[in-house]
C-alpha cells in the first residue's frame, strides 16, 4: 500500500478532515504500537509499510509492557485528544495496518498483544 493511500484510509476511517492531522495519528499510533513490540517485530512490521511510515518511527529493541489502556493514554497525550477520540484513530490505525501488511504479519503483531487489546482492533 502506497502512502497516500495508507494516509487517506486512516482518514476516512476516522473521520478526520485534515491530511496533516491524519498523518500525525498514523504516526503517534504506530509509534506506540513499535515501542510496546519486541525490535525485531516491529522491523517485520515496518519492512511491510510504506517508507514515510518507516522513517517516522524509531524501533527500540525491546518491548515495552504497556495496557490496552495505557496504550490509549499515550496516543492521547501525543495526539492531544480524548481518550475516546484516541480510541477512534486507534482503530482506525489498526484497520489500516491489518490492509496494509499480509495476514501472517499481522497475526504476528496480534500474538505480541495482549487479549485486552483486541477491543482496539475491531
């Protein structure tokens, strides 16, 4: 999936009428996600993505423990929003990610989560 593709999707699917805006959450959102997956998980992860997402992000080598909800905490402080929004764009985020990369890499992400991540994911 090209950028502006990945970038449009996260905003249509939520509801975010600016481009910038949308780039920011797909940032913040996969930011988080790379710090609470082992290094070499989240290199997999952002091999599959396109070069704009990879380059925003910095992978650490190992994995943060962080909630479901702490996990919502931080794309909310990052993203300036509540923690209701923040669950919104993180889904959006997710969804995108899910059409983004193959269903193998995906279910690799899934199994470094914890269950209680799974009500981001719908």
């Amino acid at each position: 999936m090209k950028y502006d593709e990945f970038v449009k999707r996260v905003e249509q699917r939520a509801g975010i009428s600016d481009r910038g805006e949308a780039e920011r959450t797909a940032v913040a959102v996969l930011q988080s996600l790379c710090d609470r997956l082992t290094g070499d998980e989240a290199d997999d992860l952002l091999a599959q993505l396109p070069y704009q997402l990879k380059t925003a992000v910095i992978v650490s080598p190992s994995a943060q423990r962080m909630s479901a909800e702490d996990f919502v905490r931080r794309v909310a402080d990052d993203l300036e929003l509540s923690p209701d929004e923040a669950r919104i764009r993180i889904r959006a985020v997710f969804g995108t990610i899910r059409e983004a990369v193959t269903p193998g890499e995906f279910d690799d992400v899934l199994a470094q989560l914890d269950p209680e991540y799974a009500d981001l994911l719908a």
